[in-house]
C-alpha cells in the first residue's frame, strides 16, 4: 500500500494535524523592512518640511561659500595661509556691500519716500490716462478707476501693515544676516572635513561621478554669481540715465530694481520694466512707450550680445526647465528660493547628467526620434 506523502512541517505538526499556514522567516524580514523603510520616509519627510527654511538657509549659504572659494582659492595660491585669506576676502565683500550702501541706500530711501509721497498724483494720472483710453467706453471707464481706486487703498494698507512688521524685524533680519556671513565664512575656511563627508556619503562606484557633478555645478554657480554683478550693473546704470532724462520719478529706485531682476530668470525683464512704465503712464502716453521700448531693448541686447560673451560658464539649462524651477523654488520658499533658483537649477542638472544620463549609451538615432515626435518623420517603430 502506498502511503500519501505529507506536506511540508510548517502545515503539520508533530502528531500530524493539519496545523495554520506560517510565512517563511524571508518573507517577514522583508515586509518588516519594508514598513520600516516606508515609516521612515515619512517620518524625514516631514522633517524636512519642518525644516525647510533651515534647508533654504544653508542652500543660500552654500551659493555663498561656492562663490567666495574662487577668491579665498586665488590668495591661497598666492601664498595666504587659507584661514587668512577667507578673513581677507570676507572682508572685502562686506566692504564692497557697505561701501555700495553707503552711497546709494540714503538718496535710494529719499527717493522711494518721494515717491511714495507723490503716490496719489500718480494714481490720479493714471486715472486720467485710463479714462482718456476708454473715451468711448464711458461706463468701463468709470468702473476701471473704481476699481482701481479700491485696489490702490488695498495696497496702501498692505504697504503701511508691511514696512510696520518690517521695523518689528529688522533685528532678526540683521542676526540672520551675521549668522548667515559667519556659516559661509566657517565653509569656505575649512572645506576639506565637509567635502569629505560628503564624498564619504557615496557608495565607492559612484564618488567620481559625484565628484564631477560638484565640480561642474560649483564652476557653473561661479560663472552665475560673476555673471549676475556684471550683467546687473550693465542694466542699472543706463536705467538710471534713461529714467533720470525722462523725468519719471524714482529713477534711483527703478534702476535698484533692475539691478536686481538679474537674480529672476526669465521673468527679470517684467519685473524691472512694469513698475517704472505705469510711473511714466501717469507722465504721458509717448513716456510710458518709450520706457517699455527702452528696457526691451537693453534686456534683448545685453541677453543676445552680452550676456553670452560675459557668462564664460554658463549651464546650458533649457529656458522651460529654469522657469519650472523657479517657480517651484518660489512657491516652496518665497523671494529668496526666487533668487538661487538659476544655481539649483545647476545643480540638478549636474547631477541628473553624471548619475542617470552617463550611466545610457549614447543613443545614434536621438535626433530621428525627437524629429519623429515632432512630426518631421515616420513613427520609428512603424512598419
């Protein structure tokens, strides 16, 4: 007589009942590192969005510290002990912004606070230049500078709630100032014990690529930071000139505010071009053309002529990509994620190029399959 062959011990026990189904020891190990892996994620991902402006600080601070190293680096080779050098280039820097302040803060306050004061005329112009627009639309007409009365009220208030929560925290803004010198000072002093950390944190097989990507993206913030103070000035001063010789009012600060729209990829040229063409609408129609054919051509001329001679390392991040960034970088951290989204950019694509692209072929057919989704060519799978 044949005997039936028993199942596996884990089904049967020793007096051979049917006993419950047990998971294999792998199979547990694994679900509970799963859990525990998916636990953690979520545990450090709300860290980091507590953290945010922690992060958002040390990431400026380290755009800081890239851009210093060039200079602290050229004395060092000099023959200045590295620690002697950061004290020497950080005291240049600070005496440049403080020399910078020094000559234009008190007639850039003086001008601001005449323009506010001369707000209403301005209003009042604009209301007339709208109503003279809409002449034969007289009830859009009386609704526009309704509209526009209330709105102007709405922002007056939130000026006056502005500038009074400002004086509540200059204090705070100067601790973060010398907190923020004293974090970039202390990284560009002693580099080596971070860097080498940081190249320690990679697996073995991958410390040349990350090596390279810091490098890339470091020349690449470098060429920006550069790039930034020189294209800055070149569109600040010929703004002030311009602004100055047409009579429209607060040509200190609308050139303030060109120097910085640089900062702001892609959308610079409307931020430092709307403002002061609205100024000059309440001067006249014929200035307030000329101001907006002024900016456009300084905008398109230093960024077709000059800006590609000047930026000497440039990212080459597509226009699409920066301005997704910068978005993104704006609705996660304000005006400051705004100002150093060029350099993430830079770093993401640093990365992204030595850790996902180096690691593919390069593919011979790229061109005839981007034509092919373009439309230019035959499905290269047809057929």
């Amino acid at each position: 007589m044949t005997e039936v062959p028993r199942q596996s011990s884990s089904q049967w026990s020793e007096d051979g009942t049917e006993s419950p189904l047990r998971p294999h020891p792998g199979v547990t190990a694994a679900l509970t590192r799963a859990i525990l892996l998916a636990a953690g994620l979520v545990v450090l991902l709300w860290f980091l969005l507590r953290v945010r402006t922690v992060l958002l600080f040390f990431g400026l601070a380290l755009v800081l510290a890239i851009s210093l190293n060039a200079p602290v680096t050229l004395l060092e080779r000099r023959g200045l002990p590295r620690a002697l050098a950061t004290i020497v280039a950080t005291l240049a820097a600070l005496g440049i912004v403080a020399l910078l302040g020094w000559m234009v803060l008190p007639p850039l306050v003086r001008q601001a606070g005449a323009l506010a004061g001369s707000l209403p005329d301005i209003v009042a112009g604009l209301q007339e230049r709208t109503a003279a627009l809409f002449a034969s639309y007289p009830q859009l007409a009386e609704r526009l500078q309704g509209e526009a009365g209330g709105q102007v009220v709405t922002w007056a208030l939130g000026l006056v709630k502005g500038v009074w929560a400002y004086s509540f925290s200059l204090v705070e803004v100067l601790l973060l100032g010398i907190l923020l010198v004293s974090v970039v000072a202390y990284m560009v002093a002693d580099p080596r014990p971070l860097l080498a950390g940081y190249v320690s944190a990679m697996p073995p097989h991958r410390r040349d690529a990350a090596t390279r990507a810091f490098v890339r993206a470091s020349r690449a913030t470098v060429g920006w930071m550069k790039s930034n103070v020189v294209l800055g000035t070149m569109k600040a001063v010929p703004a002030f000139v311009f602004l100055y010789l047409m009579g429209v009012p607060g040509a200190l600060v609308w050139s303030v505010l060109a120097f910085f729209s640089i900062l702001i990829p892609l959308l610079g040229f409307y931020v430092m071009t709307i403002p002061p063409a609205l100024v000059a609408l309440s001067i006249s129609p014929a200035t307030a053309a000329w101001t907006v054919l002024f900016f456009w051509v300084l905008s398109e001329g230093l960024g077709s002529l000059v800006a590609p001679r000047v930026q000497g390392s440039t990212m080459r991040v597509h226009p699409v990509v920066l301005l997704f960034v910068t978005m993104a970088m704006g609705v996660a951290f304000g005006l400051v994620g705004v100002l150093i989204a060029a350099p993430a950019a830079g770093f993401l694509k640093a990365y992204y190029d030595e850790f996902y692209l180096s690691r593919h072929p390069p593919d011979p057919d790229l061109a005839r399959r981007v034509d092919a989704m373009l439309g230019e060519e035959p499905d290269p799978g047809a057929g």
